[in-house]
C-alpha cells in the first residue's frame, strides 16, 4: 500500500479544522498553533504525517476503514464521547480508504430519524421536523450528521466532520455507524444509494458500527435576569461561551427564534438559556447605542440566575431621535428554514428589540412573497415574541416561557413591500414603506408586474407611501473612493439604478445604503443634491441577506416630537424624515440637532452670501483599542461597509468629524470617540445657493440642510447636472433590454424627459 499524501492530508486535516470552529467545537489554540507550524516544517513527509495524525488522534471519535467493496468499517477514536444535553458537540472523523473510493460519508446511530444535509441554508433541521409525524421521537434522543459536503475525494486517509446532538443526560449506550454511498453510480431504481455498499451493515452494528457510552452532561435552566442601568427588563443579544469558545445554545441545532449564523441569542428578562455545569463568558448587548457587557460565570448544580446589567453610552430619544431599519426580511435570506416562508412577526419582533431599535421595516420580496403577504396589515405592529413552535421547540429544550418586558411598546413592526426578484428588480430594487394596498393592480402574479421601475414608484406614491432604493451602491462601484465622482458607472447590478430618471419625474424619495464603499453608495445622492434635488439617504441592513449579525447595522435616526408608536408608528416616522432632522449610519457615532446659525430647519433663506455658523452636538464611541484582527474574516462587518472602526484614525480614540458644503469638504475636527457628547462649531463661508451636512465617513452622514441664498434654487454644479445626464444613456443601455417590449416605448420617453430636465438645470447651474 503506498503512503498517503501529505499535502492533501493537511488539507483536508486544516479543512475539518476549520470547520470544528465554525461549529462552535474548535480545538485547543496550541493545537491549531502546532498544525500550522507543522504543515510547513522542514521534517520529512513521513515525519510530517505521524506527527499530524498524533496531533489530531485525541479528537477523533470514529476512525473509518472502507473496503473495496465501499464497505465501512466504524471504530472508536480516542476523543471520549462526551455529548452535553440539548446541544451539540462535533469531533474529527479519520477516514482511511487506501482503495481510493470516492462516495459521500453517512453517519447514522440508532433511533434517529432523518438525515441532515448541513451544506445548504435552507436544509431543514430533521428532528423538529418530525415532532409531529413520527411518534417515536421519545426514543430518538441522539442525532447525527456528517458536517458540511461529506464527498470523500479519493484520498487514502482524510478527514471529515461528525456533529452529534443529544436529547437526554446521564451516561447512554449508542451505536454509530458511518456509510459510504456512491451516489454518482447508482442504478437502482428500488433501493437508495446506501442500500449499495451498506445495505448489510444496518443489520450488523456489532461488526460495521462503533459502540460507545456516551456521557451527556445535564444542562439547567438557567434564567437572564437582564436590566438597563435604570433598572427596567428589556430584550438583548446575548452571547453565551464556553473557555473553547463554543455557543450556547448550540449553533449547529437551533430552531427560530435563535439563529445557527448568530453567536448570540435574542433573551428578554426573566427568558431561560439551558447550560451543562461549567464556566462561561457571557456577553451582553442591545445595539451599538451599548457597550458590550462582558462576564464570566461558573455554572453549578445551585446556578439558577445570572444578573446582567447592560451598559448604555448614548441614548437618542432622550435627544427626540428615534432608530429604525427599514430593510429587514422575514424569509427568503439565510436564517429560515423553508425560504418561501420564513418566520412570523413574534421572531421578528423578538430581533428588533434585541437590538433596540424603535422600527422595523419586514420587507416581503419574490421568494417568500406568496407566503409572507398573509402579514401585511397596513398597520405597525408590536406583537409579542412568542415561541412559534412550541412542541418543536420544547423538544430541544427550548422550554422557557417567553416574558414581556418594560421596553416592549417601544418597538414596532411595519411589513411592506421590497421589489426584489420581480420584474423590474434589474433596475435597482425598491423599498415601498408605508403601503395600504401591497399588490400592483391587476396582477395575480410576481411576474404580472411591471418590466421596470416608475409605474411601481407611481402606484405606490398614490397610497402616499415612502419610496425608494435599497443596497443603493451594488454594481456602482467605478474603482475610485473619490468623492464626488464624475464616472459613469455601468449599471449593471441592482443598486439605485433607475433613481436617476425617477427623482426627476418626481416619483423616488430615497436611496438606501451604509452597507458598501461610501463612494459607491453616495455619489448619485451627491449629484441629485447637487443639481436642487431633496432626495434622502437611509441606513438600512438588508438582514439576513446582506448582513446576518441582526437587524440595525445600518441605522436610520429621525426626529420627533414624540415616540413613534402604535398602529400608526411609520406613518410618524415617515413624516419626520420628511419634514425634520435625521441621520443615518452604524449606530456608534451620532450627530444631534446639526444647526445653521442656530437654526435646525431643514429648509433656510439666507439674504447674501457670507459666512454661516455651523453647530450639532456629536457623540461615538470606540474601544480603547483596535480590536485583534480576525483570522481570515473581514474585522468589520462587509469587507467596505460602514463601521466607525474604519473611522479611527491610526491606534487613536479619534475621529474625524467633516463638514460637506455641495459634496466637498469644508470643515473638519477631531473628536475622541469616548461616548461623551461634545459640542462642535465651524464658521462656513457660504457662495451660493447649496446643501450642507455633517459626516464621520464611514459612520454616520446627517440629511442636508438646504441653504437658498438671494431666493435661487440650489444649483451648485454644472458637472453634477452633465454626470446625470450622460448616465441617463448608460442606464438605458444596460437595463432596456431587460424590458418588455410593450413597455419600451413609456420608459424611453420617462428616460428622455428625465434627461431633458438635467439639461434645463445644467444650464442655470452657477459653476461647473
């Protein structure tokens, strides 16, 4: 038999690796430290692959020999068969194959139903699943899957991933058995691909499995007795770890309302979290308007509560600010189990108010749209975050009661419309927010509606909805961070594509971003200000399709005069992003009451030119220090997004705040980015007609305030009217092809009157 490869078994070793880390089950750091060293040292190869295979011995469970025939042999490993109950604990599996066969590995113990197939999102999860059709789930105490593609390459000795889940505590026999299934070549028409090599071994546990006394650590209920620094119950993330870093509850088995992406979990006070004996760190947060929370606790047999007191650094209502995301989903992203469902409004809720925020826009779109529209009321809503699947649930320990809390009412749902997947998705995707009528006229289908975007914009500004652009920088990125730019990109993705004929037709009212490069997301929003146009900037998060860490990464602040709340919570949101003071970004800086002269209006006169005094009270708030880099991940978030992180300049507590006079920067200060507020002033000399705002790029950017000089419109640059002009042609070569043709011939005259009006304002622009 000739040796195995060594390149190829650290490969797949470093992969299993890897993948015991994203499930929560990483191996000692020295561990992960001397495979790394090792992989590149100077020993032989012989040398090499004993000294990784000693290495990794006392974390394999089962090593698997698999004859000619595909047969697999299933042995104990020498990692002890420690399980912890309602949780899930993952080993190594070697696999020596020296007849190089290549099939998919199976595991499969006694009493289980179903396999699991964890390479897709989507998979759904077996054992919850069956709760309602298998009366014999009582006995179906452990659960099994092989983790990630279970494809064995061909290799002679490799390794793979086994995740075991048990039910029960206490010491209890089990048997495992791992089957080679080549389903490339199978031919059979009456027997599935395992029946090939191992039809035999489900009758022959004794010879083909390994037998184990599984020793499955008890769990307890554990409660949260989570507060705010004034003393009131709330929900929060929080995140639960043991010294290896694995979460509870476990991410590999979870059912909504936890997440298998999030390390954390959504608890309100007095809501129980089941731990085994042992000593956790446990993190606590409610949104970047927190610090982080850190603890360390041991539990024991007497463990019954763990008192957590959140950490507030700022709070924007006290200033009549109030959050909202107005990008969310309820299905069809990467946290529901069937994506043409998704979660209902007690999940949902759950979320938002783990993350303190006021609002949430539950956007339905085409996968989940036939589904998710049964929850459209026209209404905001605050429903309280029951448990959707208690019987399921209660199977997996989830037997906690969920709890109301004091913060409940100052979170709402709205459930709206993101056209997305429809027809006209390939000119830019749009957020209707505020609708009374979700469904286009006449159309019984997605694909009955419009080819492209202005006749939905219409439509839906009929119900005097609030209507927009989501992820507006997808595909508008030109390979520059200036900004403004004056390249015309190429369109060719689904960011805020057709706005640029839409706001000039009157028919668009924002642009979503703080999720991407600010120079692709903000440049068309400079330009439209630039030639007299109001249109507005959100933060939105596009969760879970775009970011997965929770609801709120991208943040939208608005004043008003009181709390938005009730059934008519957006409508009073809506109205002040109309008419007041907002601003968006990550939540970790903010800028309060930005003033010209004293005066927070969104819409001034000045008689003359001349200097202007420029004031708003600014607060953010960094860590001491950077944080430790991540090992192959990006730091913060999206590889460009917005984080005030990115924002600190060099190893200091600073940031830098700028003023924008007509997308050019006028003013800056530094600020030290401790939580304080602190009071800023700029003496801004003002030439014409312009708009005016306040920015710590990549964090936080405020609406403009507009400023006519002598009673002109703001026209502040000829080169921002020509851009516009000239990408209305691009636009309609890139995306007209995607329209019908009956509707041509409407969109080509809406694209020329679109560029007719730049024309007419390019040429009362005062400069170039």
């Amino acid at each position: 038999m000739s040796e195995p490869a060594v390149q190829p078994l650290f490969a797949s070793a470093i992969r299993g690796v890897r993948k015991l880390q994203d499930l929560g089950d990483p191996l000692p750091a020295d561990v992960v430290s001397q495979l790394s060293k090792l992989e590149n040292s100077s020993l032989s190869q012989a040398e090499r692959r004993d000294q990784l295979e000693s290495l990794l011995s006392p974390f394999v469970l089962v090593d698997v020999s698999i004859d000619e025939q595909g047969r697999a042999l299933s042995a104990p490993g020498a990692a002890p068969p420690r399980l912890v109950q309602h949780g899930w604990r993952s080993f190594l599996v070697r696999v020596a194959n020296p007849h190089r066969i290549e099939a998919r590995l199976f595991a499969s113990p006694s009493g289980v139903f179903g396999l699991i197939d964890s390479h897709s999102h989507s998979a759904r999860i077996a054992l919850p699943d069956t709760l309602t059709i298998v009366p014999r789930i009582k006995d179906a105490w452990l659960e099994t899957k092989i983790a990630a593609a279970g494809d064995l390459s061909g290799l002679e000795v490799e390794y793979r991933v086994i995740s075991l889940y048990s039910r029960e505590g206490g010491v209890r026999p089990g048997g495992l058995t791992i089957f080679a299934a080549d389903e490339h070549n199978h031919q059979s028409l009456s027997r599935s691909p395992l029946g090939l090599a191992g039809f035999r071994t489900n009758f022959e546990l004794r010879e083909y499995g390994a037998s184990f006394d599984f020793d499955c650590a008890p769990a307890g209920e554990i409660q949260l007795d989570i507060r705010e620094p004034d003393g009131r119950s709330c929900m929060a993330a929080i995140t639960v770890q043991d010294g290896q870093g694995r979460s509870y509850p476990s991410k590999a088995m979870r059912l909504a309302p936890d997440m298998f992406f999030h390390e954390h979990v959504y608890r309100a006070t007095g809501e129980m979290i089941r731990l085994p004996e042992g000593r956790y760190q446990v993190s606590a947060i409610r949104g970047p308007e927190y610090r982080p929370v850190l603890l360390e606790t041991d539990v024991d047999a007497g463990t019954e509560r763990i008192p957590i007191t959140l950490d507030r650094w700022v709070d924007p209502a006290a200033h009549g600010y109030y959050s909202g995301d107005p990008h969310i989903h309820a299905g069809g992203c990467s946290h529901y189990n069937v994506p043409s469902e998704g979660v209902t409004p007690e999940t949902m809720i759950r979320h938002v108010r783990g993350e303190g925020l006021w609002l949430g826009s539950v956007l339905t779109w085409a996968p989940c749209y036939y589904h998710q529209k049964q929850f459209f009321s026209g209404e905001s809503i605050s429903p309280p975050a029951d448990l959707e699947y208690p019987a399921m649930q209660a199977a997996q320990g989830m037997t906690w009661s969920p709890r109301p809390t004091d913060r409940d009412a100052e979170s709402a749902l709205r459930y709206d419309v993101e056209v997305s997947g429809f027809p006209s998705s390939h000119s830019g995707h749009l957020i209707l927010l505020g609708l009374t009528d979700q469904d286009y006229p006449d159309t019984k289908l997605i694909e009955d509606w419009p080819s492209w975007n202005l006749p939905v914009l219409r439509w839906a500004k009929e119900q005097n909805a609030l209507v927009g652009y989501a992820h507006c920088g997808i595909g508008l990125a030109v390979g520059t961070e200036e900004l403004p730019n004056y390249i015309v990109p190429s369109f060719q993705g689904i960011g805020s594509n057709e706005i640029i004929v839409d706001v000039p037709l009157g028919a668009a009212d924002f642009q979503c971003g703080a999720q991407l490069a600010p120079a692709a997301e903000l440049n068309i929003w400079y330009h439209l200000l630039s030639v007299g146009y109001r249109t507005l900037m959100l933060g939105e998060t596009d969760y879970p399709c775009m970011y997965d860490e929770g609801p709120g990464v991208g943040r939208t602040y608005v004043r008003l005069a009181e709390p938005p709340t009730g059934p008519q919570a957006i409508e009073a949101w809506i109205g002040g992003l109309r008419e007041s003071a907002s601003y968006f970004g990550d939540g970790r800086s903010h800028v309060f009451d930005l003033a010209v002269d004293g005066d927070v209006s969104r819409e001034q006169s000045l008689d003359a030119p001349g200097s202007v005094r420029v004031s708003a009270t600014v607060a953010a708030w960094l860590p001491e220090e950077p944080p430790a880099p991540q090992a192959g991940r990006p730091a913060y978030s999206a590889p460009v997004g917005w984080h005030l992180e990115r924002s600190r300049i060099g190893t200091s507590r600073a940031v830098e705040v700028e003023v924008v006079l007509n997308g050019v920067v006028v003013a800056t200060q530094e600020v030290v980015a401790d939580g304080t507020e602190q009071e800023l002033a700029f003496d801004v000399t003002v030439e014409r007609s312009s708009w005016l705002a306040l920015r710590i790029l990549r964090s936080v950017h405020t609406q403009p305030i507009f400023l006519e000089v002598g009673g002109r419109p703001i026209r502040a640059s000829r080169r921002s009217g020509q851009w516009l002009h000239d990408s209305v042609d691009q636009l309609w070569k890139a995306k007209s092809g995607f329209m019908r043709e009956t509707e041509r011939d409407a969109a080509r005259q809406a694209y020329d009157e679109a560029q007719a009006i730049y024309l007419s304002r390019l040429d009362e622009c005062e400069v170039d």
